[in-house]
C-alpha cells in the first residue's frame, strides 16, 4: 500500500507542474495565487517539478512498492509529454 505522505509529495509536484503549464483546478489554484503562473516562470516551475520527481525516482528507485513506484513513473512520464522532448529531468 502507497505511502500517503509519498502520494501527496508526488501529487503536489505534478499539480504545481500542472498548474503552471495551464491546468488549474480547485486543487491547483494556489500555484496561480503564489505567482506560479506568471509567464516567465511557468515553464521553469513546471520544469523544476519535473527534475524533483526523476530525482526522487532516482533516489528511491527500489525501495518503492509497486503503487509507489507506478505513480512516480506515471507523473514524470506525463510532465516530460506535456513539456516536450527537451524537458529530461537531468
């Protein structure tokens, strides 16, 4: 079973990620109120969002259970999609 305070760490930086390229909902709306979203800095902001999580995977990589491990994989995998192919995390 996932560790709920791994979950909100991964689901915070996809959603600050997110916001900052567009996608804001009630959950992310605080990223548009934090100045996340201005035009300059959402694509570093989503970026940065996107080196913490490879990072993260890094550092982890086999101390993950399989619902951890598939999230993490899921959301950097979304993020490097959404931010083109220059967008590797390294």
């Amino acid at each position: 079973m996932p560790h709920p305070e791994f979950v909100g760490l991964v689901n915070s930086l996809q959603a600050t990620a997110e916001a900052a390229l567009g996608d804001l909902n009630a959950a992310t709306a605080s990223a548009a109120r934090d100045g996340l979203l201005q035009e300059g800095r959402a694509r570093q902001t989503a970026e940065r969002s996107l080196k913490l999580l490879t990072m993260l995977a890094d550092k982890t990589r086999g101390n993950l259970d399989f619902a951890e491990a598939d999230l993490l994989t899921g959301a950097i995998s979304s993020l490097r999609e959404r931010l083109g192919s220059g967008a590797q995390g390294h």
